[in-house]
C-alpha cells in the first residue's frame, strides 16, 4: 500500500476533535484507502477507543439507511466504552435515504 504521510498526518491532528472531517476527490485516488489505513492506524495506536469504519458500499451495513438509523446503531456500538469515539463513513453519498 501506497504511504500517504501527508494526509495520514493532517488526519492525525484532527482525529479526536468534535469535527466533521470530509475527503474528497477524484475518483480511483485512494481516498477509501486512505480512511481504511486511519482506521486502522488509529485502531493500532488507541486500543481503548471506539472506532466504527463503515462503508456503504459493503452490502453488510445496508440495514442503515438513515441518518437516525446511523446515530442509533453508532450510540449503541459505544454504549459502554470509555472512549474516544471516531465513526467513519465511507461512499456516504448514495448511501442514506432522508
């Protein structure tokens, strides 16, 4: 796998702020990678912190259609762990009716 320190770091600043973060770009350019690879690395680095990767192209989360949908499983997926919390969302642009 292709190392992209440049936006790994940029993601490692922000990892744990209480922002939106968004990747964008053109297409085939690793950014669903990249998230896989942070998730991971955060995963490594943090063992105690909740971390919910999700990808909507993955016919396993399809069960999750809406955004309140999203907020319930994702309340129930820490409900007991002590936290951080980091919950990814990769293609979320098709993925979630109003």
């Amino acid at each position: 796998m292709y190392s992209r320190r440049k936006y790994s770091e940029k993601l490692d600043l922000y990892a744990f702020k209480p922002l939106i973060k968004v990747l964008t770009g053109m297409r085939r350019v690793g950014k669903s990678t990249l998230l896989k690879s942070h998730a991971e690395a955060l995963r490594k680095n943090f063992p105690s912190a909740g971390i919910l990767a999700i990808d909507k192209e993955s016919m396993e989360w399809d069960h999750i259609r809406t955004g309140k949908e999203l907020h319930e499983f994702a309340i129930a997926k820490f409900e007991g762990q002590p936290g951080p919390y980091v919950l990814m969302v990769d293609e979320v642009q098709g993925g979630f009716a109003a």
